[in-house]
C-alpha cells in the first residue's frame, strides 16, 4: 500500500512542478523494474480430461465438431459422438488406469474411450461428456481472470494414487492403484530441495487428520484420501520427523495466513473431500477454489504472488489431443489447468505444451534449487507464461461469494481479506509470447 501511495505522489509530482506550472515536456517514463515471483500457491484437483472441462470454451483447442469414437454394441451408431452434461448432471466413476489410457489412446486415434469405459453395468458413453462454459461458471470465471493452459498433461499415465507420487517426486512408480501399506519408498520429493535451501513450505489439507497416515488407514483409504493426496503421509522418514511434520496443517490455517501475510514461499492446497473426481459435482471444488483464490487476492502478498491450478489425471474423460512423449516417456492425457497472477493477463490461453513436472520446473527455477529427475529437468517452462513487468490493475475479487467458503470453519479470515481487497492496487501482465485472448472471441462456442 505504502508503494502503491508512493507511486501515485510521483504521478503527481509529474503532471504539476511547482508553482502550478506544468514542464515544458515530460521525461519518458523509465521502465519499471522487473519484480519477482515469491509465493506460490499450488492447488490440485483429481479426475477431469480438458476436454470434459474446457471442450465447449471459446479460445482453446476445444472437441473437434467432426469428434467420433467407436461402438462398444452393435445397437450404437457407427460415430458415437461426444455430448454436453448439462449443470449438475449425474455421473459415474470412470476408470483411469494406464491400461485404460492406452486403449482409449488407440495408438493416437483417440477413437477408443468408449471402448475403454465399457463394462457390464455401463455402455461406455459416460466418458463422452463434457461441460459447456454455462454449466461451470465458477470454474470459467477463474480462467477469465487468469490463463488458461490448453495443452497441459498429466504426469504419467493412470489415476490419483501414481500422479501425486509423481507430482512430488518428477519420477513415474508404475500405475499404482492403491498407496502400499508399508508406504513409498525414501526418494527425494520436492520439499526436500525447498527444506534444504532454507525455503519455507506448508501444506494446507482440507479437514486434516494427523492422525490418519500409512500407518493407521484402512485399504480403502490408501486408494483416496488425504494419505493418497499427500504422499509424506506414506514416507519414513516424514513421519518420523515431528518437526517436518509441521508442515502438514488443517487448510483453514491458509485462510489465517493468506490474510496476515505470512504465506510461505510454495503453499500446497489438497482437498479430500471437494476433489471434484466422479461422481461428484465439479462446482464444489470450482467453490473451493474460488475461495483459495481470493484468500490470495486480499492477502498484502498478492503483489508477488501466483496461484496454479491443475488437476492430476484425466480420470478417465474423453480428450481428442494425443499425449506426447516428454524425456522418452508417455504422460497422461490432457487436463485442465490454468494460472492466476498479477503476472499473467486475464483471458488468455497459452497453447504450448506443459505437464505436471512443469510445476516442479517452476519451484525449482523460482529458488534456484536442483531438479530431482529428467521430466522436471527438460518440462516446458511456466517462465515463458509469465511477466515480471506486470501492468497495474485495480484489486478485483473472483466473484465474490455470498456463500461460505466450502467446510472452511475459519472464513472470518478471509472475508476480512475480502474488505482490504478494496483498497489495494494490483498489477497484472499484458499478453506474452504464445497466449491469444479470448475476450474477443465468445462468440465461437463448440456445440453438440
């Protein structure tokens, strides 16, 4: 605030020199200086294809109109075609497995989801569905006010249990389905390098349970869950390790510290209960996330800070784009993500392609740490997103609620951050190399 009234003083003293007389001409303004990213906050969902989300959303590379999967019975056409959900549909739990990808891949024809997903109680068509901007407002408002990343790929191939392994780790564990009851093995993660170079993190799960660990859940719940979500949960020398520990807290503690400043440099967000994997109702996360998002809006750190947000598998959803090879590996299938900063414009797209070690890139670029395998080493470089010579913007909250935060028993934090939010200028980045708007461009709409 103070350099936001100091900015505005030199304005000033700009236009009138004293006595009342303008100057005769006005010096060219000198660049501003280039600032730095020093927060960020990472929040991932499970379980949705880009397709499934973003299909029907002008601007990106949607569902192709000529899109056509083959039958899995003879009492289907010969083109079973992709279809819209319709706000708040009913769905069933797709099947995610590597072995599922790759049928569903076709070897590149993206012509076997259908096919895929069939089974005895299901014809395969669930897989087809896919949502209409309308149907997830919530969700399109963030990517109005951010960027959208429209070929962003999942880690590895398969489910929630493989890809939040790999999303610490930069390293592929098979397609584990469930996590092993003696829990994973003593590899460097991500917050080893952060906790060694003195870079402080914290991770925020939603109704956390301490505790609830490798040690002490059931079978069920090494499938899902926190234990699944925060693989620490399942590390030795983690959970042997008080003091590491405390870095694992109840998410109302980020509202606390969004609102008093004293986000760390990485905050990781992690939702048990609003995940948005099928069957469940995508606009509770969307909530979710709109809340974490505007928690940092009204935060005095906003200035410096990025919120990214990213989901770990496609969970089985039809995507038309053929998952490349990164570091002679096969990743898994294209899902939504998109990023929210003072630098980054609000309404584009950037088309180049990014997976989940990309993520890692960024930490590890950000505070100059090592990477921990080949994939983060060589991941396409959010740097190319972002400009550190960001344009200023009035604060503008993310469709400010009139609901609660979802399960959150600290909202007093964040709608006090809500208030401040006003009075705070903000700054966000002009178009880089890469990004369309798509301000512009609503008017094209995929249709069914």
């Amino acid at each position: 605030m103070k350099r936001a009234l100091a900015l505005l003083g030199l304005a000033a003293a700009a236009v009138v020199a004293p006595g009342g007389i303008a100057p005769a001409a006005a010096r060219p303004a000198a660049p501003a200086p280039a600032r730095t990213l020093q927060h960020l906050v990472l929040m991932t969902q499970s379980g949705r294809s880009f397709d499934n989300y973003f299909g029907a959303r002008p601007g990106v590379d949607n569902i192709p109109t000529d899109a056509c999967q083959r039958p899995s019975h003879v009492n289907q056409p010969a083109c079973v075609k992709p279809y819209p959900l319709g706000p708040s549909p009913k769905q069933i739990q797709l099947r995610s497995a590597a072995a599922v990808q790759q049928a569903s891949v076709a070897k590149g024809a993206m012509n076997g989801f259908v096919l895929a997903q069939t089974t005895r109680e299901s014809d395969g068509t669930a897989a087809l569905g896919y949502f209409r901007p309308a149907d997830l407002p919530l969700l399109n408002d963030l990517a109005d006010q951010g960027m959208v990343f429209d070929h962003w790929f999942g880690g590895v191939p398969g489910g929630s249990v493989a890809n939040r392994l790999f999303d610490v780790t930069a390293r592929a564990a098979g397609d584990p389905s469930t996590v092993p009851v003696s829990g994973w093995s003593n590899q460097a993660v991500i917050f080893d390098r952060l906790t060694n170079a003195g870079i402080p993190w914290r991770i925020y799960v939603q109704n956390y349970e301490p505790a609830l660990t490798v040690d002490t859940a059931s079978s069920k719940q090494r499938r899902g869950g926190q234990v699944t979500r925060v693989p620490l949960l399942a590390m030795r020398r983690y959970l042997d390790d008080p003091k590491a520990m405390s870095h694992i807290v109840d998410l109302s503690r980020y509202y606390r510290d969004a609102v008093t400043g004293t986000l760390p440099a990485v905050s990781v967000v992690v939702t048990t209960s609003s995940t948005e994997q099928a069957p469940q109702d995508p606009a509770k996360g969307n909530t979710l996330a709109r809340a974490v998002v505007n928690a940092l809006i009204s935060s005095p750190e906003w200035s410096s800070s990025a919120f990214l947000l990213q989901y770990d598998s496609s969970g089985g959803w039809y995507d038309h784009v053929r998952p490349p090879r990164l570091a002679g590996a096969t990743v898994g299938l294209r899902v939504p993500a998109l990023m929210i900063s003072p630098f980054v414009a609000p309404g584009t797209v950037d088309h180049r392609v990014y997976d989940a070690a990309s993520t890692l890139r960024l930490i590890e670029t950000t505070w100059s740490l090592e990477p921990l395998a080949e994939r983060d080493r060589t991941a396409g470089d959010l740097r190319q997103a972002i400009d550190l010579r960001a344009r200023p913007r009035p604060a503008a909250l993310i469709g400010v609620p009139t609901d609660q935060p979802v399960l959150q028993p600290d909202s007093t934090f964040l709608y006090v951050g809500y208030l401040g939010a006003i009075a705070v200028a903000l700054a966000i980045v002009g178009v880089t190399v890469g990004t369309t708007t798509v301000r512009d461009r609503r008017r094209r709409m995929v249709t069914a």
